[in-house]
C-alpha cells in the first residue's frame, strides 16, 4: 500500500495495528465481568472477589487460583487424568505450577 505525504486522512500501518491492538483488548471491565460469569458456572467460590484494579494492571498472580482451581479442583476426573499423564501440580511453587500447567497444556490439548 502506497503512503501519501501529507494527505489528509492517510492511516499508517503502524497506526492501523494500533487501533486493531486497542480493538482486540476490548472492554476490560466487561471481559473481567464475562470472566466472573464463567467462574460462577464453574461454582469458584471466590469469583466475586477477583481484584478488578490488579487484573486491569497485568498482575497475572490473581489468576493462579484461579488455574489451580480450574484444572484440579473443579473435576477430580481432570485432576486424575493431569496426574495420569505424570504432571503433579500440588505443592508447587507459583513458577513451577505455571510452568507445569503450560507443559500440559501444550502436550495435551495443543496449546
């Protein structure tokens, strides 16, 4: 695509990628707000309580119990199956919860 100097109205590439990385974010509040429902339906008890200003702010930490409870508190016949495959993700540091989830994820589903 041609650039044109000095037109009125000419949108970069640089500037085109930014508007789509602003439009794929979307609505955080409203994605945290879809994300409670989901919780809700899965009955994580804490769903309400998600700390909306630190999730806004990046910090991935709220969401550990979240994966915790998610791949082994929700369905044992999930948590027997990650065990199964030789993935033991209790009592694990932070890092190396995470670093096993992805693990399994990655060789199980694809990720």
């Amino acid at each position: 695509q041609r650039h044109r100097e000095g037109g009125a109205g000419v949108t970069h590439g640089r500037e085109r990628a930014q508007q789509r990385g602003r439009m794929s974010t979307g609505d955080l509040s409203g994605n945290v707000q879809r994300l409670r429902g989901v919780l809700r339906d899965l009955r994580y008890t804490y769903a309400s309580a998600l700390p909306e200003e630190r999730l806004r702010g990046g910090d991935s930490s709220v969401l550990l119990p979240v994966l915790h409870y998610c791949l082994l508190g929700y369905s044992s016949k999930l948590a027997k199956l990650i065990n199964s495959k030789g993935f033991e993700l209790q009592a694990k540091t932070d890092e190396r919860f995470v670093e096993h989830c992805w693990r399994f994820l990655r060789e199980h589903f694809n990720f």
